[in-house]
C-alpha cells in the first residue's frame, strides 16, 4: 500500500465548476500538507500550504485537512480552463522539507 | 520570493556521456535541496536530499555513483548523471525551501533524453 493515495483521473469539468480533488494517507506522523499544482512539462507550483489539521483558503481554493480520518482535500471554486493541470498532494511528517507526493489527478476545465 | 531556477531545461546526449544539471534557489539561501525524478504521467519520486558543504543522502534504489550530487554553495546544487543511458531519460526536478518549516519550490525541471 502507498503511503499516500490519489486518484489519477482524468477529471473532466464544464467551466465554472466546483472542483472536488483528495488524497488519502496511511502515516499518521504527516503533519504538513500541501497541493501543487503542474503544468505540462513544467516543474509543480505550490498552491496550498497547511499544517495540521483544519481549514485554509485562498481565493478561489480552499484546502483542507482531516487527520482524524487521513483525508485532505482541495477545492476550487469558478474553476476556469487556465485551471487544466494535473494537481498533486504532497506531505511531510518532519518540517516541510522531504515530501511524499500522491500521484496527481489530472484535471481538465472545458470552456 | 523563493524562486527556484534549474537550467538547462531540455538536454540531448548520446549514450555513455554526462550530463550535469543546475538548480539554484534565487533570492533565498538553501541549506538543503532535493532532486526528484519523474516518469511520464507518474508522480514525482525523491531521488536525493542534496546537503550544503555534506555529502548526498541518497534515496534506497539511487546510484550515488551515478547521480552526482554536489552542493559547493547555499544557492546551487548539481546533479550529474554519469555515463547516461537510455533508461536515465526522465523529468529531473529539484527543489527548496527558505527554511525547514517552510515549504518546497520547484524548480521548472530538466527534460533529459539519451540517445
């Protein structure tokens, strides 16, 4: 079993959808959660940052952190096709810095 | 701030020769980096933690001997894949932060082909 789950995809939405993205963890020592996000042959672009449990948002993303049930999640509001990406989890159990990634969902906006 | 910048950016060689590859942290100090490899439609997977004025730690499965490390400065990590083969094509992707709380940048990554 993989330390941290994510379901590939592909994920396909009309314009202006609320995007739904999880993973799901089996190491209860990650403290730090994070999503990138990553274009097409270009290095991931960090999106959220959280450590802990609970809520963050920014603009039209909001993550958020379960530890109880070894559940985060991202949402993105008014999603829009400059949104197309793959988006990927990533967690850490010491400090932000050695990161296990899930595998990424890739996700497309369609105008 | 805590731009990243890994060049080049796509590399060619034949087999047998080395490649080396940049990453530099911008407009921050890092004390550590981490070089990561990543296969099409796959995820990104730690190959090494590059340490500033120490040797590699290398992730189980990772041939030190074949992917140099050296991390001479605060701003710059190398990686060098030694006597590269076909099998070594990837997406090489390093990474840092502007300190151990805060979290990871990426560099926008390295498309290596071997022929």
């Amino acid at each position: 079993q993989k330390e941290v789950e994510q379901d590939p995809g592909p994920l396909s939405v009309p314009e202006g959808a609320i995007v739904s993205l999880n993973c799901t963890y089996s190491n209860s020592a990650f403290q730090y959660f994070m999503w990138y996000r990553q274009y097409s042959r270009k290095g991931p672009e960090l999106l959220m940052y959280t450590y802990s449990s609970g809520n963050k948002e920014d603009g039209r993303f909001t993550a958020q952190v379960d530890k109880s049930s070894k559940y985060i999640s991202l949402f993105i509001r008014d999603s829009q096709p400059s949104d197309s990406a793959t988006y990927l989890c990533a967690m850490s159990k010491q400090g932000a810095q050695k990161l296990v990634f899930g595998q990424g969902t890739r996700l497309t906006i369609n105008p | 701030g805590a731009v990243v910048s890994q060049h080049p950016s796509r590399v060619i060689c034949k087999s047998g020769t080395s490649v080396k590859i940049e990453c530099r942290s911008l407009d921050f100090q890092a004390t550590t980096m981490f070089w990561y490899r990543q296969f099409p439609k796959q995820s990104l997977m730690l190959m090494a933690t590059s340490n500033e004025g120490s040797k590699a730690t290398y992730e189980q499965g990772v041939e030190k001997d074949k992917f140099l490390i050296n991390h001479a400065s605060l701003t710059l990590s190398t990686l060098t894949v030694t006597s590269a083969h076909p099998e070594d094509s990837s997406f090489y992707i390093c990474s840092a932060g502007t300190d151990y709380n805060s979290p990871l940048h990426f560099g926008n990554g390295t498309r290596l082909t071997v022929t």
